[in-house]
C-alpha cells in the first residue's frame, strides 16, 4: 500500500504578518540597546535619542505605508528609519560617523536620511519636520501623484508655530499628509500638563478640521489598524489626518539626561505595558506564536546588529580633503539657471 502523503499546513498570513511586526519591533528594541552600549563604550558620540518603549508607533505605521510614500522622522528616528526599510548596517555606520553611513557619517544619530526608501530624514528642530511634510504633500499633490506623506513629532511640538502654521495649511490645501503625534508625555523634561493647558492634541488638531484620533501607542496592532484607515482615507481624497499616539519611553529623553523628573514608579508600571512583550505574548497565547519561533527571531536579530556593527567598525572615516564636499556649491549662477 502507497504511503499516505501529508498535506502541507496550510500558511497563516495573519500569523506571518505579526510575526513580521514581531520582528521589527524585536530589530528596534535590540538595535537601541546596542547603541546604548556603543555610547558607553564611547564607540558612539553626540547625542542620542533612544527609541524604547515606543517601538509599536513606528512598526504599526510604516507596515501601511507604499514605498513611493514619504517619511519625516524627529531626532528620536532610528526606530523609524528601521521600520521603514533603511538597511541596519547604514544606519550603524551613521553612528559610529563613517562614510558607509546613510548620510555619509556627516549627520549622526539626529541626522538621518535614506533616499531609497524616501525616508527624508530626521530633524534636530523640535516641530521642525512638519513644514517639510506640509511642502512634500503639496508637491505630490500639485503633481497628481497617488502619495502619501507621514510626520512623525513629539506632543512637545504641538507648543511650536510649525505645528499651528503647518497643520491649518495642510487642511486648506487638503493635502496628503498624515500627522504622527507621538505622545510619550515628557517634551524632554516637562510633563505634558505642565507645558500644555490643553492636554488633547488630537482634539486640538481636529479644530483645523482634519479627521483626528487617539489611539493606544502600546499596542502595534492597534496603531496599525489606525494608521491603515486614515491612509486608505488620505489616498481616496480625505485630506490630511492626525493620529494622536499614547505612548511611553522607557529610558530618558537622551544618554545624556539623568531623567530626575519621572517617578521611578510611573517608569516601573509603564514597563508593564512593554508593546513588545505584549505581542509575543499575545501571539503565544492565540497560537500564533511558539517559544522556538520566538527564539528563532531573536537569533537572527542578534545576528544581524552583530554584523552591523562589525561593518560600522571597519569602515572607513571620511577623508578630510572631502570635508567641503556637499557644504557648497563650485557653480556660478549662470550655471545653475
């Protein structure tokens, strides 16, 4: 008698894509804590903004997004440029300053950009991103082009002109923007209710007449689904939208900050809510995740910032003679016109 062949376990695309959302959530989550190490062991210089805690709002947005779509990040960009497709080893190099980095080592940690993905870059300028995303939307828009742009700013920016100047444009012109409110409640070292009267930013930007919402930044799935209605809507024509996401930071605003301002017990309950610990175990208990597949993703993830930081290590630094280049232009003004 032939023996009985198997049918093949049929594949769970919903399983596939959380897994997947595990997965960059897992890439930003280890890649931060190596760079935290990095910096105390002085491999990396300057400032740097670590993305802990808050690696649901990058992951849950950028999964909707079209690769023609444009990306403004903060200073607190890494998990974004991650998430959004920027190769790991680039990103590494960029904070050890060499010239294999996405902005050729010249930009640093606050600094990055990556043309490939049209990731436009992260902005030292508290709010300074929203006037660049109000100008790329009213480009494509001018132009036809079926794009969307995300911004992505901290609620501290909502104190900031930009913010009042940049949303009323974008809702006159009816562009294609989506506004990435990442509220993590501390605007460096100040409390959200001690620099805002007004606590709702969503309902702050709903009064330029955008469709605006809150939703739970510690949870990817929610994010997602948030982030994909309001850019199915922007595409069909809704006009710029604005996602309020409630987030939390787990370590301090910067390696540089001793973070006196927050209760150590806030800090301790708001690490329950850990995004990405709630994934994996969400996944675990509905079946969509086992212990070696979770074992398995932080292997290769392991692998992989050990090879991006091998790479950042032997590349080279820029040569000085090159130190002028991209600073001006050698080109008369008849050449330019």
């Amino acid at each position: 008698m032939a023996a009985r062949r198997r049918t093949p376990a049929k594949a769970d695309p919903a399983a596939e894509h959380e897994r997947e959302l595990l997965r960059t959530m897992l890439r930003i989550r280890r890649f931060e804590e190596a760079c935290a190490e990095l910096y105390s062991a002085t491999k990396i210089r300057g400032f740097l903004h670590l993305y802990v805690g808050e690696e649901a709002v990058a992951t849950g947005v950028m999964s909707v997004l079209e690769p023609d779509d444009a990306v403004v990040s903060t200073y607190r960009e890494h998990g974004h440029a991650l998430a959004r497709g920027v190769p790991m080893d680039a990103l590494m190099a960029e904070m050890f300053g060499r010239q294999t980095g996405c902005s050729r080592g010249r930009g640093g940690s606050m600094h990055l950009f990556h043309a490939d993905t049209r990731f436009v870059g992260g902005n030292a300028i508290v709010g300074g991103g929203l006037p660049l995303a109000v100008g790329l939307g009213l480009a494509d828009h001018l132009a036809g082009r079926p794009r969307v742009t995300a911004c992505f700013f901290g609620e501290g920016a909502a104190a900031e002109g930009e913010f009042h100047e940049s949303l009323n444009l974008a809702a006159l012109w009816h562009l294609p923007v989506l506004f990435v409110c990442e509220n993590n409640r501390y605007a460096m070292g100040t409390s959200l209710a001690h620099e805002h009267a007004r606590t709702d930013i969503a309902l702050r930007a709903s009064s330029y007449g955008m469709a605006a919402w809150a939703v739970d930044g510690m949870d990817v799935r929610a994010v997602e689904e948030s982030a994909r209605q309001a850019v199915e809507a922007i595409r069909h024509g809704g006009g710029p939208h604005f996602l309020e996401v409630r987030t939390y930071r787990f370590r301090a605003h910067s390696m540089y900050d001793p973070d006196r301002y927050r209760p150590k017990a806030e800090v301790a309950e708001e690490k329950t809510h850990d995004p990405v610990t709630a994934l994996a175990e969400l996944m675990t208990s509905e079946g969509r995740l086992t212990d070696r597949q979770l074992a398995t993703l932080e292997k290769e993830v392991a692998a992989e910032i050990a090879a991006a930081v091998e790479h950042a290590e032997q590349a080279p630094l820029e040569p000085v003679e090159d130190l002028t280049r991209f600073v001006h232009s050698d080109r008369t003004p008849a050449e330019v016109t």
